[in-house]
C-alpha cells in the first residue's frame, strides 16, 4: 500500500470497529479530568479510575483542593505511582486555577501547558476531550503503532503529533487519537504484535517477515 492508502484504510477499519469512543478516564468536568489524565502518567487508565472516586471524595474542585494539605492527597493517589510529584502538582494546579482563572480550567493549550504536572500531552488530552478543541496528543501506544503502520518516522513523540496531524483530517484527530489507543490495547499491545500480527499491520505490510522495530518516545 503507498501511504495514502494506508491512511485511509487505517482511519476507515478504526470507524468500522469503534464508532464511538467514550473516554476512557472517569471525570466529571475539565478539573476532574485534568487532575485524572495528570495521575494517568506511567500509570494505566484502570488504576486511575480506582483512586479517583476517593480523591474526588475529598475535593472534586480546585477551590477545596487549593485548601487539602499534600500529604492527605499523596495518601490517596500513592497506588498511581509518582505520589510525591504528582499530590504536589495537583494542589499547587488547583491554587493556580482559582487565583489566575477563578476556578475554571482554561480551554488555552499555552495556559494548560503553564500548569504544574500538565505537559503537552495531558494539556492536549484535556482540550480534545473536555472542550472538543481538534489536537492528537500521542502517548506510547499511538507512537508505537504509527511506526508499525509507516505513519511517521518515530523519532519522537513530537515528530510523530506532526506526521499525524499532517496525515489526517483536523476533523479526524480526537476521535482517531482514542481509536487508535484502543486498538493498541486490543490488536496491537507491545507484547500482543510486532508488527506482523494483527489485522492493521498485515493488511498495510502484507510482505513484512520481520518485527518491526519500533524507537521508544
């Protein structure tokens, strides 16, 4: 297949098996979900969502959170990994959001980014998935399988967010950023595929004998 072909046979055989895509973190609102995409790094999605419901238990907003003392939200999130950073982050966010934003989340990438604990990627998360704002934030799976599928040259996860964006409709991007998640989780997990298994990579390299190496982001 030359490239456009595989794009839009990626970005077809991704709608045909996940026409919806709900969100995978449970949240409420853009605070929640930004406190919960800000746990969900080098942690899973799952463990996420068991400790939230605590967390959210003791402060759900950024007024009463900016109020909680570190180590009462380190206590509670520790089973994510990265306590320390993370409670920190999540208490000196939430006084960031009331004194600068009057407790709202800024529906502005820059702003995000301007957050303790929120890279590009979880400010990218946050304004596809809670403002519906076209981005494609890559994590190690979306970086995995668009080298396996000749989308980018995957030098980095940076490269890889262009090459993505350049590829696909702006229309596309928050919905193929969780397709493709999914489908990495499902079809073509690290360990599951080497790029001569499942049914995306066979079908875009029919002639691969050999794993595709893939760089790490």
């Amino acid at each position: 297949m030359l490239k456009k072909e595989r794009v839009e046979y990626i970005q077809n055989k991704l709608q045909s098996l996940y026409p919806t895509q709900p969100i995978p973190l449970d949240h409420k609102d853009p605070y929640t979900l930004l406190v919960a995409v800000l746990l969900s790094a080098q942690c899973t999605d799952e463990r996420v969502n068991q400790v939230t419901p605590a967390l959210f238990k003791l402060a759900d907003n950024p007024f009463d959170m900016a109020k909680k003392k570190v180590d009462d939200i380190k206590a509670i999130i520790r089973p994510c990994g990265l306590s320390p950073k993370k409670s920190k982050a999540i208490k000196v966010l939430s006084e960031m959001l009331v004194e600068h934003y009057d407790g709202e989340v800024p529906a502005d990438m820059d702003a995000l980014e301007e957050l303790p604990g929120v890279g590009h990627k979880t400010a990218s998360v946050v304004m596809s998935q809670a403002f519906g704002v076209p981005a494609f934030p890559v994590d190690t799976h979306i970086h995995r399988l668009a080298q396996r599928w000749g989308l980018t040259s995957g030098k980095n996860v940076t490269q890889t967010e262009k090459d993505l964006k350049r590829l696909f409709p702006e229309k596309k991007w928050n919905a193929l950023h969780l397709q493709i998640i999914y489908y990495g989780r499902e079809y073509c997990s690290a360990r599951g595929c080497d790029g001569t298994v499942c049914e995306i990579c066979t079908q875009c390299y029919p002639n691969r004998k050999n794993p595709k190496k893939t760089k790490k982001p």
